[in-house]
C-alpha cells in the first residue's frame, strides 16, 4: 500500500459561542488554546471546546467524535511491480 494510505479523515468543529465579540479566548481538548473559532480533529474520542469571556467567567462544551473509514476499494499496485 502507498506510505499514505488510508488516506486522512478528519471533523473540523466551529464555536458557536454568542455573543461572539466577549469571548477572549477558546480552549480545544486537543490542547489548543487561543482566538480560533475553529479547530480540526483527527482521531476519534471527546472533544470538549472552553470558551473564557473578559471576566474569567467560562462554559463548557463536550461531543463525542467517531470518525471512521469505509474502504470500498484498494489502491492498485504499479503495473511490472518487483519480480
């Protein structure tokens, strides 16, 4: 199989947080921490997103993220391959 097989599967998530402008920073469970609305993840488990307004004041939000494959067919090997 080709060095990049399976090919990358991924879930991006966007915070929906209102309001929007108060929120001063975001904390991903995949470690990330900052202003990004958005956050990419690439293996399955919980996926919680923190959302800390100016005050301190925080809420949280947690969501199980399955993602799997479904192959229906195999890459091909290169036509003459090794001998």
């Amino acid at each position: 199989l080709p060095p990049d097989w399976p090919p990358p599967t991924r879930v991006t998530f966007e915070d929906k947080s209102q309001p929007q402008p108060y929120i001063k920073t975001r904390s991903w469970s995949n470690g990330e921490t900052g202003h990004s609305t958005t956050q990419e993840f690439k293996s399955s488990g919980n996926m919680t997103l923190t959302a800390t307004n100016a005050h301190g004041q925080s809420d949280s939000a947690t969501s199980k993220v399955i993602i799997s494959r479904v192959i229906n067919r195999l890459p091909c090997p290169p036509a003459g391959g090794g001998g």
